[in-house]
C-alpha cells in the first residue's frame, strides 16, 4: 500500500519539480510515507522511477495483451499496437510526460531501461522487412530511426502541453512507418484511414503492478488500510460473491466474528456491497467490491508474491 502511494506521489512530483529538483523529501512528504518506508522499497529517487515506467509499461503490455494484437498481419499489429499506446498517453497525460519527457533526463539506470524499451519498439517495426522482396531491402536501422523519430514527435507534443490527443496523430504515424516498408501507395492509404475503433478502456495492472496516476489511491477512504484489509480486498476482487469464510481463509483471518465485523466496516464505508441473502434468510453473503472499492483495490494491486514486505 505504502508502495503504491509513494509511485503515485513521485509522479505528481517528477510531473511538476522536473526530476533533476524532485527529491526523496518530496516524494515522501506528498505520499504521507516517512523516508524509513520509502528506503525499504526502493534504494533511492531513480529505483523510484524505474519503478513507475516498469508499471507503466505493464499496464500498455496488460492492454495490448486484452486486444490480441500478436494474433493480427504486421502492418494492423502496429496500428493497433500505436493506437491502444496514444490512448493510455491521452488518459495520463502526467504518468506520459514522466516517463516519455522526464525520463529522458534520468540517471544511467533509467536511460537504459528507456533504451530497452525503444529496443523492443524497434523490434517491432523490423518485423516489416518480411512483409514483401521490396521491404526485405530496407536496412534494419531504419527501425530504430522510425521509433526514435515517433518517440521525438510525442516528447515535443507532451512537452508543450497541447491540447490536441495524441491519438490524432495515428495516421500520420503510421504513414511514416509503412512507408519504406509497403511503399508510398500503402502509406497515403494508412494517412486516410479512420481510428481502428474507440479508445481502449482503461486496464487494471497487471498483478504484481502498482497503478501510478495522479490520483492519491486512499484518497476518500476515512480508514486506515491495513495489510490485512488489503488482503480482503484483494480476495473480493478476485472472486466475485465471495462468502464471508472464503474471505477469512484468503485473507488469514481465523477470527469469524473479526472478518464479519471487517467485511460490514467496510460496507458502511462504501467500499463493498452485499449481494446476498446474508443471515436473515440463512444464505451465505456474497461480497463485491463497489466502484470506489474497485479503484481502492487497483491502486493497492497486492501480489501474493509481495506477502513477506
């Protein structure tokens, strides 16, 4: 929990102090996490924000996964690919300008995770060199020209704070990208063509992942959330109409009259709300996380593999 404040309070940071003036004091004053906390997360400012673009990056891999982009021909996997990446930079507009503009002007560490994900883009963009005999001609470098290019266009763009969406730049972009590949016909009709459909729906992260925004994630909530209210979250949110003893066994409560008593808490609370009979009728309650609960449980993202933090 205190992992996610502290990402989430770096971007605000980074977003507005640049990240050569915002300190580990800032972070951790925004996030209302002492300095003992944020030290035995991460080993200093830069492993801070290696962490955010690590989440960032799994949560635009978490979108392009849930649109199946792998299974699509080359030419539609990039469109598809680009667009789905201009949508997430349009919904967060701060976590874009900390990772694509900010993390420009990080340390060696971050600038050679960035690198590896501009390896990673540029792999991408070569696989178009097996699209026909004319495109195997191109020199492999070009994608790594086409990705730096397209990354300059959007650091120019985030820079200056333009009010227009990223995603209407989807043509143009893919008209430079297909052009040495397909040729000139290919890249006048991917100029012309319409958005390959509505902008993505914002994902959940990937587990293991911390959701970073501008927003605070307890922001709203009057309670202090424990790890072990975490866990109940957590258990609602993986199965839907849960009972109050599956609960408890998830969550590792042992105490029935203590998990009852959580689960109504946080009901008046407004974070869970109970679809089932519950005792009046002698039926087993079913638990679900109501919409504040649900962006309670995103922002806190607990993995059962973080269980020993």
């Amino acid at each position: 929990m205190q992992r996610a404040r502290l990402l989430s309070a770096a971007v605000v940071t980074v977003e507005e102090l640049g990240y050569a003036r915002a300190s580990v004091a800032h972070i951790t004053s925004r996030a209302r996490v002492s300095r003992r906390t944020f030290y035995d997360l991460f080993s200093d400012r830069e492993d801070c924000l290696l962490a955010v673009m690590d989440d960032a990056v799994a949560l635009v891999a978490g979108e392009l996964e849930s649109a199946n982009v792998e299974s699509l021909p080359w030419r539609e996997r990039v469109g598809m690919g680009l667009w789905t990446i201009l949508c997430f930079l349009d919904r967060e507009p701060e976590l874009a300008r900390v990772c694509v503009v900010q993390g420009a002007r990080g340390g060696q560490l971050v600038l050679e995770r960035r690198e590896e994900i501009l390896v990673r883009l540029a792999a991408v963009l070569d696989e178009g060199r097996m699209e026909s005999a004319r495109a195997a001609q191109v020199p492999s470098l070009t994608a790594e020209g086409l990705v730096g290019a397209a990354v300059a266009i959007l650091h120019k763009r985030l820079l200056a704070r333009r009010r227009e969406p990223l995603s209407g730049l989807l043509g143009e972009l893919m008209s430079m990208i297909v052009l040495p590949y397909l040729g000139p016909a290919a890249a006048r009709r991917e100029g012309a063509l319409p958005a390959p459909g509505p902008a993505p729906v914002v994902s959940a992260p990937t587990r293991g992942g911390d959701r970073v925004s501008r927003e605070d994630p307890l922001e709203g909530v009057p309670m202090r959330l424990t790890y072990r209210t975490a866990r109940v979250l957590e258990a609602i949110a993986e199965r839907p109409g849960v009972s109050n003893r599956l609960v408890a066994e998830h969550a590792g409560i042992s105490d029935q009259g203590q998990v009852s008593k959580l689960l109504a808490r946080l009901e008046g609370l407004g974070l869970l709300a109970n679809s089932g009979e519950g005792h009046a009728k002698g039926e087993p309650n079913a638990w679900r996380l109501t919409s504040l609960g649900e962006r309670v449980t995103r922002h806190l993202a607990l993995d059962r593999s973080r269980e020993a933090q």
